[in-house]
C-alpha cells in the first residue's frame, strides 16, 4: 500500500472512533450525561482542532495556514448558531424548531461558501 494511503486509512480509523466513542456517549445520556458534556467539551476546545493541525501539518505550513483561516470560518458560524440555540433553548422553543433552525442555518452557511466559493480565497 502507498504511504498516502496509509496515513488516510490512519485518520479515517481514528476519526471513526471519535465518532462511535460520542455516538456511545450520547446513548448512555441518561445514565452517565457526563460523558456527552466531556465529548461536547473535547469537541470544543482545541484537542480536535491540533488533531486536524497535525494533519495539515504533514503537508506544509500554508496548508495549516488555510486549514485554520477555514476553520476559523466555521467556527464563527458554530460560535453564532450555538448563542441562538442556546437563546432558543432557554426561551422553550419547541425542539422541532430548534433543529429547523439549526438545518437551516448549516444549509445557508454551505451555500455561501460554496456560492462564493470562500475556499478559493486565503
């Protein structure tokens, strides 16, 4: 096998445990909810984030440069829709509309950066 497809199957691997680990989390909610709030916390602070940098790192130095501008996109995007659940959360939305919200949301946010094509620029 290729050393790039190696390292791909490494990451795709470790990126599946991540996912079942907060997909287990989430089922055990009710009896152990600080399993999801410790994956919600890992999710946030920036371990996953130097996963991702450890990544792009491999490749070069403007490739971490525009993987964290990008990221930083998206980041100000989950930081904004994450004060407007938590508003709608607070204020006893119905849950139904919390999700809309949020799926619309994620939708808009996609079809201006690919409609813009913000990937092109930084």
């Amino acid at each position: 096998m290729s050393n790039k497809l190696n390292k791909i199957l490494v990451d795709v691997i470790l990126g599946s445990i991540f996912i079942a680990i907060i997909s287990y989390f989430t089922l055990i909610f009710d009896e152990h909810p600080e399993f999801l709030n410790i994956s919600a916390f890992l999710w946030g602070v920036p371990l996953i984030y130097f996963y991702f940098i450890y990544i792009t790192y491999q490749k070069s130095k403007k490739a971490m440069t525009s993987f964290t501008i990008h990221g930083l996109i998206g980041q100000v995007m989950t930081v904004f829709i994450s004060f407007v659940t938590l508003y709608m959360l607070l204020n006893e939305f119905d849950v139904k509309h919390i999700i809309l919200t949020n799926i619309v949301y994620a939708t808009l946010c996609l079809i201006f950066y690919f409609y813009f094509k913000i990937y092109n620029y930084f």
